[in-house]
C-alpha cells in the first residue's frame, strides 16, 4: 500500500508519463530505455526553454541593457 500511494499522486498529476514509465519497466533491459526517455525529455525542456527565452527576450520584454555580467541564456542553461 506504501509503494502505491506516491504512484496514484503521480498519476494524478501526469497519468501518460506514468503509463509509459510501467510500458517500458515490462520491456527486456529497461535501464537503458529509461535513461533514453529522461535524455529526451531532459533535451525536449531545454531546447524548448531556450525557444521560450529567445522569444521573449526578442520581443523586448527584457531589458537587455541592465547591469546582469551573465547572459540569460547561460543562467537558464546552467
């Protein structure tokens, strides 16, 4: 009962991940499908935060003239 409750929270939240995480725990060497799907999605987040940034910092939303020595692409990069 321990092990179902922070998977039906999770289900909840995002019932297709969660479906797809248990399709590919079934599957023969499921480590390497599962470090497949986080590097995915991991590159998926981050070229989509990048569009995201370079969107609103084209449309001059973001004073680009402040006083920052780091880039705003390189703090959300890092």
């Amino acid at each position: 009962m321990g092990n179902l409750l922070p998977l039906a929270l999770a289900a909840a939240f995002y019932p297709t991940l969660l479906a797809v995480v248990v399709i590919i725990l079934t599957r023969p060497n499921p480590a390497r499908l599962l470090a497949a799907f986080l590097v995915g999605g991991l590159a998926t987040s981050l070229v989509v935060g990048l569009v995201v940034l370079a969107v609103i910092e084209s449309s001059g939303a973001v004073d680009s003239g402040s006083s920052r020595s780091i880039s705003t692409t390189i703090d959300v990069i890092v």
